[in-house]
C-alpha cells in the first residue's frame, strides 16, 4: 500500500487552508496513495489559543469535517485529517482530534490527543492545556487489512502509548500528525521517530507543519515515513510537500521473524 505523509504551512483562515489541503490531497490520489495523512491544525495556526476554540465543530457536524469526508469519497482516499478542534466538556478549551475517513467518506475513527505540550526557554512558551482538554483513550484502526495506531505530535515522546497501541495485536503503522516546534525537533523529531519504529518493528509516519507562519511561529518539518527497521524512505525538510512510500507487509514479517522483540517482552 503507497502511504501519503503531507506538510503543510497553515495561516490564520481556515477556507485558505482548507483549499491548500485539497490540493495536497489530490497530488497524493494523482500519485497512487492509498492513505493520505495531513498535520496537526492543518485547518488553522491562529494568532492566539483562543483562534481554536473560536472554530471548534460539534462532532459529526461542521465545514472542516465535510471537507474531510468529502475529499476522501472524491479521491477514493483514506483520509487522516491531522488534527481539528472539536467541541470539549469546558467551553473554554477543545479537544485535539484526529478523524479518519474511508473512501466511502465514512468515519472510521477519531482519537482525541492525551499528551499536551508544554515547554518554557526565554520568552519561547507553549501550554496546550491553556485551550486543549487532553483525550483519555488509545485508539487503533483496521485499513485494508492493517492495523493502524493513532497518535499526535507530543505523544511521540511517550513509547507507552505506542506499546498499549499494540494490545491486542500488534500495529502495523503508526500515524503521528504533529506541529513540532523548530527547536525541539532539530534535536529530537527524527530520532524519536526511528525510535518508536524501531521499537515496535512497525512503520511509522510522520506529516508535519514546516515553516515559518503567519503567527510567527517556525516549525521543524520534516515529514517522513520510517519503515521497521529504522530506515528512513522519504523525507520533505520544509514547504508544501507530498512524501510517499510503499508500506511492504512481507517486509514487516520479515523484520519480526528475524528480530522477534515483541514476543520477548516480560512487562
């Protein structure tokens, strides 16, 4: 299966974003992609935390989510639509969702973000729980005969998650949209994601933000797909970009017969 990584550099409208998105998506149907992956807040990178909750959708209900099932039925897709915000018990702050369609332009799935961001040095500052209600469930997905683990942007750095993932079978593919800030991810993206493929001998996608936006802020980019074995088989640094790759299930097995890690686990 030809999986689709998209980055993107969000602004502040939604309708801008969204029409980037579309074309994005049709230059992954256009090259063959079964699966197509867009980043965390691909809809918006507001000026302030309070942009969010200002467009946050009802689930079920609302532009950014027809937009998504819409484009999955026109372009026979699998569509992970990054991150939206949606409706959360405080009406101060929104869930960090993603929601993934079917060709059919069903849904199929939804996880709802559990680790939020927080990081502090000078006058760079992040606290997503400011405007983000974190989401309590691990959520996996079968796609044409694989299973698929979901997971935003700060879980990365949380290998609990990715293993809890892996009950009560093993994940063939993880999907991480994310938002990494330039400064932790020139450090750490690449080799947290090598990590946590390496880790479950799965592969491991990552579609990412990649530039400098409207609000100022820079983003590391980097989108890549990771394959078992720690192997990175493409990779866009910054920009608009589509990164594909072909997800070899032989290769999978492969890996697993000759390293059987997952069956030695004691805890």
């Amino acid at each position: 299966m030809k999986i689709a990584a998209l980055q993107m550099v969000s602004g502040t409208s939604v309708a801008a974003n969204l029409q980037r998105a579309e074309g994005l998506l049709a230059q992954a149907a256009a090259q063959g992609a079964r699966l197509a992956v867009l980043p965390e807040y691909f809809c918006l990178m507001g000026q302030s935390d309070a942009d969010k909750v200002r467009v946050r959708e009802k689930p079920g209900s609302g532009p950014i989510q027809d937009f998504l099932a819409d484009a999955a039925r026109r372009h026979g897709l699998w569509v992970v639509g990054g991150t939206l915000p949606l409706e959360s018990p405080d009406p101060n702050r929104v869930l960090n969702s993603t929601l993934v369609f079917n060709p059919a332009g069903e849904l199929a799935a939804r996880y709802d973000k559990m680790h939020l961001f927080a990081f502090q040095r000078g006058t760079e500052r992040y606290a997503e729980a400011d405007s983000i209600t974190p989401g309590t469930q691990a959520v996996a997905f079968d796609c044409e005969g694989l299973r698929i683990g979901l997971t935003i942007c700060y879980d990365l750095r949380f290998p609990e998650l990715f293993r809890a993932l892996s009950n009560p079978a093993p994940c063939d593919l993880y999907l991480l949209p994310a938002a990494f800030t330039h400064t932790t991810g020139e450090k750490h993206w690449e080799v947290l994601l090598r990590a946590r493929a390496i880790e479950n001998l799965a592969y491991v996608l990552g579609s990412a933000q990649g530039g400098v936006h409207e609000n100022g802020r820079r983003t590391w980019g980097h989108s890549m797909i990771v394959d078992p074995w720690g192997e990175v088989l493409a990779m866009q640094a910054e920009g608009e970009a589509v990164v594909t790759a072909t997800l070899d299930r032989d290769r999978i097995a492969r890996h697993r017969e000759s390293l059987p890690a997952l069956g030695h686990r004691v805890v």
